[in-house]
C-alpha cells in the first residue's frame, strides 16, 4: 500500500469540535496528529469516507506561543474511517481543504 500522507504530522492531542450537517448536535473530540493538509480525530462520531466535514481545531496558548487560545475552522473530507478504539471513540482521518483563523470578539 502507497502512503497517500503529505507535509509532515505532529502528534498533537488538541480539543476539537465537529460540525454535522446533517444533525444538529456538533461532536467533540482529540486530534491525534496535525499537519498542514489533514487531520487525524478521535471522537465519538459517525462520518462516512468521501463526506464533507466542517470542524474547529482549538490550538492552546502553550502551542502558539500567545496568550489565548487560538481556533481554526476548517473545512474538509473524510478519506479514512477506523473502528473504535476503546475510550476514545473512531478514528477518522480527514483532509483539510480550506481553513482559516477566528479572531476572538
């Protein structure tokens, strides 16, 4: 099997929530790994590969450096689903298409 990954993965575990459009209750969740292109989650949520998913990553001051915290909403695809993994829910692995930064009000 090829690896289809690109850009280089940081293991983060950052909170996460995930925007359903088909439901009204957004899940949450943990990132497992981070990188420019994709996202890897762990959340009690059911996404089907090749559905469009829109979620918000929150980055905490100990990672950017600042002094809040920062959010990015992206907007994506689900390319890899994976069976439950105890405690922490599927696995899913997604592709980021678009993202940007949301300044606090």
């Amino acid at each position: 099997m090829s690896e289809a990954r690109t850009g280089k993965r940081f293991p983060l575990e950052l909170p996460i929530k995930i925007h359903k459009e088909d439901a009204g209750a957004d899940s949450k969740g943990l990132t497992g790994n981070l990188s420019a292109a994709g996202v890897y989650i762990r959340a009690d949520a059911s996404l089907e590969v090749g559905s469009p998913v829109e979620f918000e990553i929150t980055l905490p001051p100990d990672v950017t450096g600042g002094q809040e915290n920062v959010v990015i909403q992206c907007k994506g695809r689900v390319v890899r689903t994976d069976p439950a993994g105890g405690d922490e829910g599927r696995g899913v692995a997604c592709v980021i298409d678009s993202y940007e930064f949301v300044r606090n009000a």
